[in-house]
C-alpha cells in the first residue's frame, strides 16, 4: 500500500524565485492538504484541495496557490519566495475532506537564501 | 479558535522507563478528535494515537496510552517501555469533529531515550 510521497526532499532558492512542491496521496485517498512547517515549531495548515478545488484554506498569503489533479497528486505553488517561506513543507491525505485521520508524507525541506 | 499547548520542549527517559508527555487545549466544543503524533528525524509525521472526545475509554496501541480527561482539557501520552526507536519529536494535534476543519498542532515536545 503506497504511502504518501512528496518532490523534492530538498530545494534550495533564492529570494523571488518561484516554487513548484508536489504530492502523490496515500492509495485510496482523495484529499490533500499542506502544512508549512517552521523550525522549532509545529505544522501550519495552508489549504486543502478536494474534487481539483481549494476547499479550505489557512492564513497564508496568495502567493501560496495550489492545485490537485484528477489523479488526485497535487502541487504546492509558492511565488516571489521570502527568506521566511523557508520551512519543511509537509503534505497530508485523507478520506473524503477531513473526516479521516489524516497521513503525511515525508515533507520537502525548502530553504531560501 | 482553537489552541494546543505543549507545555515540555524536551523530555527524556532511559531506555525500557515510562514517560509521560504533556499536552493541554483549548476549546469551546464538545466533539472533537485528539491525536499524537510521532516525527523522528527523517520528518514524516506518523500517527501514534487518536481519541475520540464523545469515547470515555482512554486509547491505547501498544505500548502508547493516552490519558484524557475532558474536563479539564488534558491529553497527555504514556510510552511504556521506552526504546531507543522512540526518539523523535512528538506533536499533539487537535480536530473539530463537526464540519471541514483541519489539524491543530502544539508546538512538540523533544524526547530523547538514553541508552
């Protein structure tokens, strides 16, 4: 049973830059949602994606977009990069929304100089 | 809104000891879910344990326990038997039971199992 996987493990940009993360959720899943994980500190919700639309979303800026697939595999977009964007970049699946526990996968660590 | 508080930045428990790590929240519902979850250094969250708050019973897996006590909004995990595997660092998490709402963290406790 395929776990969630996420690309990059690493990236490295520079201020401005834009970022494309992207995420492949647990079999048999159909929701995903982002965490932005700052050291030291817990997962931050970003927003979630279900049926290829943003359903909820957190209190981050909208140079943090997204999208979800019809294979359910999303992408985590974030533009004009701030030296605070770096963080581990967590992605999450669940059944149906929320109302599953949901699982992560291994983060993307995204550092910004 | 709601909040978690982790009130221990780090703990540690010498291998095969019991150690219980802390966590406190905040909210105005009355059906929720709880959760630990377990991050060692390779940095993917792994799900320890989960509660139903409408459950009196305390969840169990294992060598992972859970005491909840509803009222006073305390939630805190007992690792029986601990192993040097147990190392990492552990976050409970709060959910709304009702509605699309996602996880709330705490901010971690850092467990350190010595040898």
């Amino acid at each position: 049973d395929a776990g969630v996987t996420q690309s990059p493990t690493h990236l490295i940009k520079t201020r401005g830059q834009q970022v494309t993360l992207r995420c492949s959720p647990k079999s048999g899943h159909d929701t995903v949602s982002w965490y932005q994980q700052a050291l030291g500190q817990g997962p931050q919700f970003i927003f979630q994606y279900y049926e290829e639309e943003e359903r909820q979303r957190g209190n981050f800026p909208d140079r943090f977009s997204g999208h979800q697939y019809p294979n359910y595999s999303s992408e985590l977009n974030v533009n004009a990069l701030l030296l605070g964007d770096s963080a581990l970049y967590l992605c999450a699946s669940s059944l149906v929304l929320f109302t599953d526990t949901q699982y992560f996968g291994p983060g993307t660590r995204l550092t910004v100089l | 809104a709601q909040t978690v508080t982790q009130s221990q930045p780090e703990m540690s428990v010498q291998e095969a000891e019991t150690v219980t790590l802390s966590c406190t929240y905040d909210t105005s519902e009355s059906d929720y879910y709880l959760f630990w979850y377990k991050q060692p250094p390779s940095r993917q969250m792994i799900l320890v344990i989960r509660q139903e708050a409408y459950k009196q019973q305390n969840a169990t897996e294992n060598r992972f326990s859970v005491n909840f006590q509803k009222a006073a909004k305390s939630f805190s995990l007992k690792i029986s038997d601990s192993q040097l595997g147990d190392a990492a660092m552990y976050f409970c998490a709060y959910r709304s039971f009702s509605g699309n709402t996602p996880l709330v963290f705490g901010k971690g406790t850092r467990l350190s199992v010595i040898a």
